[in-house]
C-alpha cells in the first residue's frame, strides 16, 4: 500500500490495485484480464454507471500491463478536471504519444482518458487522427458513462467493454469487509440501508458508510439515512402500501411529510420507484405504478409544479389500484 501516512479516504485507500481483487462484472473483468496476459491491448472504451470500478480497472491494467515504474513514464492520465478541449488533443496527447520510452518488446504507451464523454466533439474529432497516427506506439483507454457521447469513428476504433451496476449482495459483501478493516460497527438494517441507498454503486456505498461511521459512530439504518440525507425507505415502503389499497389520504401524507422534510423531489421519487419495483405488489398493479411514477419523474423533471404533481401522482396511484 501507499508509503504515505495521510489519511486517505477510504475509496482510494481500498481501491483494488489488482485486477482480480475487482469486485462484480466477471465478463468485462475477465476479458481486461486476458489483455493483461496476453499483452495485446487494443484501444479500449470502458463504459457503465457511476462508482463500479471502470477508472479502477483501467488502472488496474495498465500496471498490470507496464508494472509500477514503468507506468510512471508511459502513462499519460486526464480526467474531467483537466482542460480537454482541442488544444489538448493538439499538444499534450500528441507530444505524449510522440515521446519516446523504451519499452518491453509488444508494450505500448498507455494513455487514460477518464471521464471521456465529457470531451468536447471538436476534441474527439482531433482525437481520431491521434489515434491512428500513433497506433503502432500508443493505446488509448477511455472510461466513460454514457458511451453514446462517444462518436462514432472513435468507438469503431476501439474495443468496448461494458460494466453494469453491481449486486447487492457484492456491494454488502466489500461493505463488510471494509467495516471489519477499520472497525466499524455495522448493524445488519445498517448494511441493507447503504446498499439501498447506493443501489449498485460501490463509491457511494463506501462514501456513505465512512461519513456514517464519521459522523454519528454506529452504522445503523437510521444514521445512513440521516447521515446520507435520504428518505427512509420504509416510510416510502409505508406510502406504497398505502396506496395500493386505495388510501389516497394515508399514502399522500407521507409523501407530503417527506417532501416537507426537504428532500429532492427526485430523490423523493426515485425511492417510490424502487420501493414499487421491489415491494410486493400484485403484477398489474406493480406496472401501472411504475408508470404512473416514471411519468411524474418526467413532469417534474420538465419543472411542472412538485406538490401538484406528487399529489397526481398519489391520486393516479390509488386509482390503478381501485382498478385492480
Ligand atoms: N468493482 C469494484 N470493486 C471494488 N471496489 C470498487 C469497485 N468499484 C468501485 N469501487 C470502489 O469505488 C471507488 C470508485 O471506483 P471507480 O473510480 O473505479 O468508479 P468508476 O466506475 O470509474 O466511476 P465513475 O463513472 O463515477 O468515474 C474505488 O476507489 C473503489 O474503492
Ligand atoms: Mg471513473
């Protein structure tokens, strides 16, 4: 581990630094695996959601590939802080991609682009010829969120690797070990409630697992969710059974506390949402709930008026379940 004695978080501080030590999304890792052994890298896009382990596994393999040393010299990294536009294209990335390292035979250069959809176009476009241009020196590796930002004649040139959200149980798993690690106490509502929370996201489990341990000590379900400022999912839970059975009075006075309370409304939402895809509800009904929140999550995206459309919401509800 890190020689330094300041205190890390603990993302960087468990970040996996080997490829098998990455936890989920077998397939992806597998096949980055194969590339460290093989050693033949090709340009590379890593897509997926936020927080389960892409920047990670870029690195992972590119020490796996060049060795700790090496990377030093023939790993150039830049990620949304720095400044991407053209002109970086033009100069930094083409004055690393032109210097010369003296490398183990079928070894290239690597350089990291993280964050990547977040590259301006016009850098994108610089970027095509760049590629090509070094190819027989130099491999690019981009992570990225949404890989459609990505145009088109750069995906062509590279391989895509796809990552998902991970499980629940990969998350509580990691969860629990880091717990052990720096002695957390860690009650079982208290790993559910960060699992939830997260809902596939290691960094953010992670994140609310440490301010939860930093501010209030005890990792219970109700410290994260206060800590992690999220509406109990239980009282949600509550607000949902409501209105399955019609009580449109009941099920919007939750829902009115909670927005009162002060939580985004797309907070607010989206744990309606998933309260309804995994509450136990009759199937037709479970569908027209789905529908009736992911219209209200639009409208209020759209700016319509919250109470308005959270009481339509409600009322739209109970009527599907009057309906059956
Ligand atoms: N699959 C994983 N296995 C173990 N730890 C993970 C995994 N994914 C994420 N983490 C933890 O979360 C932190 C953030 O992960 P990482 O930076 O790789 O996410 P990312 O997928 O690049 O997310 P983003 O899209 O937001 O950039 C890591 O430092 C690590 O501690
Ligand atoms: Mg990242």
């Amino acid at each position: 581990m890190a020689t330094t004695t300041k205190k890390l978080p603990w993302v960087e501080k468990y970040r996996p630094r080997l490829l098998k030590d990455v936890v989920g999304n077998e397939e992806a890792v597998s096949r980055l695996s194969v590339i460290a052994k093989s050693g033949v890298l090709p340009h590379m896009i890593l897509s997926g959601p936020p927080g389960v382990g892409k920047t990670t596994s870029v690195h992972c393999l590119a020490n796996e590939l060049l060795g700790k040393e090496l990377s030093k010299k023939a790993v150039l990294e830049l990620n949304a802080s720095d400044d991407r536009g053209i002109e970086v294209v033009r100069t930094s990335i083409k004055t690393f991609a032109q210097k010369k390292v003296t490398l183990p035979p079928n070894r290239q250069k690597i350089i990291i682009l993280d964050e990547a959809d977040s590259m301006t176009a016009a850098a994108q476009q610089a970027l095509r010829r760049t590629m090509e241009n070094f190819s027989g020196t130099t491999r690019f590796m981009l992570a990225c969120n949404q890989p459609d930002k990505i145009i088109e004649p750069i995906q062509s040139r590279c391989a895509i690797v796809r990552f998902t959200k991970l499980t629940d149980s990969q998350v509580k798993a990691r969860l629990v070990t880091v717990a052990a690690k720096e002695s957390v106490p860690l009650t079982q509502d208290g790993i559910d409630a960060l699992t939830f929370i997260a809902d596939g996201d290691m960094r953010q489990a992670m994140c609310g697992m440490e301010a939860t341990f930093a501010g209030k000590g005890d990792v219970t379900a109700d410290n994260v969710y206060q800590v992690c400022d999220t509406p109990s999912p239980e009282q949600v839970k509550q607000m949902v059974a409501m209105a399955s059975k019609g009580d449109f009075d009941g099920a919007s006075g939750i829902l009115m506390k909670l927005h009162g309370e002060g939580f985004a409304v797309t907070d607010l939402l989206s744990t309606v949402y998933r309260a309804v895809c995994y509450g136990e509800l009759p199937e037709g009904m479970r569908m027209n709930f789905m529908r009736v929140v992911a219209e209200t999550h639009l409208r209020v995206s759209q700016g319509s008026d919250t109470i308005l459309q959270l009481s339509g919401m409600v009322g739209a509800m109970c009527m599907a379940a009057h309906s059956g």
